[in-house]
C-alpha cells in the first residue's frame, strides 16, 4: 500500500508520478489481528518530485489493543 506517492496507472499502462494526495498533520490507523511485520519508507528522496524535493520525518505510534 502506497499512502505517500500517487502514481496513476494511464489507459496505456505507463506509471505517472504526481504530487501526493497525503499532507501534513493527516494521519492513519490501522489495527492488526495478528503478528505482523510493518515496513515503512516516506520516500527519502531528495531529488524527487512527490515530496516537493523537501522530505520531511514519519511518525509512528504502536500501541497495545486498548490503549489508543
């Protein structure tokens, strides 16, 4: 799941990358059933146009069932 970039797949199946749809302050909860294993990247790139060329730091927050 890919909640930091937008990349549009065109009629002709050609990848477009354009300005993302999240935005500072938004956030996102999830809830896991069972074990899992979370792997997280916000797009540390600096030449890349999804992040405005200026990456800024992810926040993540785990807690136990309950406690939110």
């Amino acid at each position: 799941i890919n909640w930091y970039m937008n990349v549009p797949v065109e009629k002709d199946g050609t990848l477009g990358i354009v300005d993302g749809l999240s935005a500072p302050g938004l956030s996102l909860t999830l809830r896991a059933e069972r074990d899992v294993l979370v792997l997280v990247s916000n797009c540390p790139q600096i030449n890349n146009p999804c992040n405005g060329f200026d990456p800024t730091e992810v926040e993540m927050t785990i807690t136990e069932a309950g406690t939110a």
